[in-house]
C-alpha cells in the first residue's frame, strides 16, 4: 500500500517494498559518431536502510545509473519503481518534488555555489521546497553541525577545504531530509584520511536511517559498504555482501557535538 501523505512519516521499514528497483534499464547516448549505450539492460533492487557501493571501470555506465535514480535523467527503456512508484508516471512537477524531498545528490566537484556561504549553500535546498527565512537558517545550521561545520557556516566554498566543501555539499544533501542519497565518487578529489571523515558522515547518515547508493572505483572506500555492485559495459556484472565492512572513524561527528554544544 502506497502512503498518500508526506512521504518521509512512512515507516519504509515495513513496507517491505524496496527503496529503490530498476529492471531492464537501458541508456542510449545517440552521437554524430554513432550511439553510444551506456546501460544495457540493468536489474538492481536497493531495500531501505541499505549502503551500497557500485564499482566499476570508467565509462562503465555507473554516473548514467546515478542520474537516472537520482530523476534527472530518464532511461531510453526499462523500469524504475521509486518506493513501489513507476517514476516513469511522475509529472515532470512531482519528479521535481521527488528530487528535492526525497533525493540527496552528492558529487565529486562538491557543485557548490562559489559566491554563497556554506550556510547559504545548504539552505537553498529548502528555498525550493518553500522553506525560507529564520525555520530555512535554523535547519540548515543544523545541517552544518552534523557534519561537523556549525562554526564554517559564514565562510565560502573557496575558504574551505576540500573535506569540508564536500561535507557542505553532503550538508545540502540531508538538509530537506531525503530518504536516499546518490553520490557519484563523493571522495574521487579527496585525500585519504579526508575520505575516510567522509565515509564516517555517510555511514552515520546510513545508520541513522539514510539508504545509501555510493559511487566508487576505489576498493578502500567500497569497504565501508555492506554491498557491493559491480557494473562493467552497462550491466551488473557481480552484486556481493561484505559481510566485514570497514568502520570508518568518526570524528566529524565529534566536531559536530563540539560545535552545537
Ligand atoms: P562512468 O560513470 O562509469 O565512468 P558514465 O555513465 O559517465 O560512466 O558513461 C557511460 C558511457 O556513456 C561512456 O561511454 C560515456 O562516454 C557515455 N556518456 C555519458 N554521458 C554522456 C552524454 N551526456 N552524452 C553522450 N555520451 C555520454
Ligand atoms: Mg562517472
């Protein structure tokens, strides 16, 4: 049964329908040069609460799947159910609602507004979706302080680290409180140890409830996650449990009780 009011009060837990289900989804780039098909038919079911890394060799179709699930792209052919409901059926203003409540997108170059403030940059989100003024600052302060940045919020992008832009941009991506978070190589432009705060914020997102779909091709940063997809030539070509995986530290976490205290 499919809840008819504000999705977040769903107990997705028990619906027992996955968060996420692709089938047979197919990509086609048509090119002066000749189409090229980026996904060939891709079977993939993401249930609630879950952490998954998908891998995979460059041009292997993984950004391709990432925009179709994250609605801004839609497939040549093929099937996505979004908590049991065909996303092909959405008008283009429910998709648009979809995108900003129930989807959180993070990227390898952060996407940061480079003339706004941290804080600024993390309430934007809310602007679209009607909140704004004093209740918009005050989430997206908190916002901030779960990632560990509640005393950067005046500063801009280009007066952060790369760590911290992207714990700003992971910020802006929980700030409407979505269901799912899509990030494509949150971590492709960060050192080690960087990475490895970051991989602590998602696993504490996806402890707290966040499913989890994380692009990577770096086997350290796929042993955070629990599952593992791997893609080669636009279609799964392995789906295995990590039955250990890595826990990250979670300092972040600790800035961020520091920062609120
Ligand atoms: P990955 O993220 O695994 O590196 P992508 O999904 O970005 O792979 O790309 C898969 C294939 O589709 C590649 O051959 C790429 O060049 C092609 N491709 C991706 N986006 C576009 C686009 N907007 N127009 C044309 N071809 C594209
Ligand atoms: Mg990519």
């Amino acid at each position: 049964m499919q809840a008819t009011n504000g999705a977040a009060a769903t107990p997705d837990r028990e619906t027992q329908l996955p968060r996420i289900r692709v089938a047979g989804l197919t990509k086609r780039y048509p090119m002066p040069a000749g189409d090229v098909q980026a996904l060939r038919g891709v079977d993939l079911a993401v249930q609630a609460g879950e952490l998954v890394a998908v891998m995979g060799p460059s041009g292997s179709g993984k950004s391709t799947l990432l925009h179709i699930l994250a609605c801004l792209d839609r497939p040549t052919s093929g099937q996505y159910w979004l908590d049991g409901t065909p996303v092909s059926k959405l008008s283009v203003r429910q998709l648009a609602r979809v995108r900003n409540r129930r989807i959180g997108m993070v990227f390898q170059s952060f996407n940061l507004l480079p003339r706004a403030s941290a804080l600024e940059n993390v309430t934007l989100p809310l602007l679209y979706a009607g909140v704004t003024g004093k209740p918009a600052e005050e989430r997206a302060a908190l916002a901030l302080a779960a990632v560990g940045l509640a005393e950067r919020a005046q500063n801009h992008p280009n007066q952060l680290s790369g760590g911290q832009q992207q714990r700003v941009a992971i910020a802006r991506s929980l700030v409407t409180g979505p269901a799912i978070i899509l990030a494509d190589e949150p971590t492709g432009n960060l050192d080690t140890k960087t990475s490895e705060e970051i991989m602590a914020i998602l696993q504490q997102l996806n402890q707290a409830g966040a499913t989890i779909v994380l692009v990577t091709h770096e086997p350290d940063i796929a042993a955070y996650c629990p599952r593992i997809v791997r893609f080669a030539d636009g279609q799964v070509a392995e789906d295995v449990p990590n039955p250990t995986p890595r826990q990250a530290s979670a300092a972040p976490v600790r800035d961020a009780a520091e920062g609120v205290a």
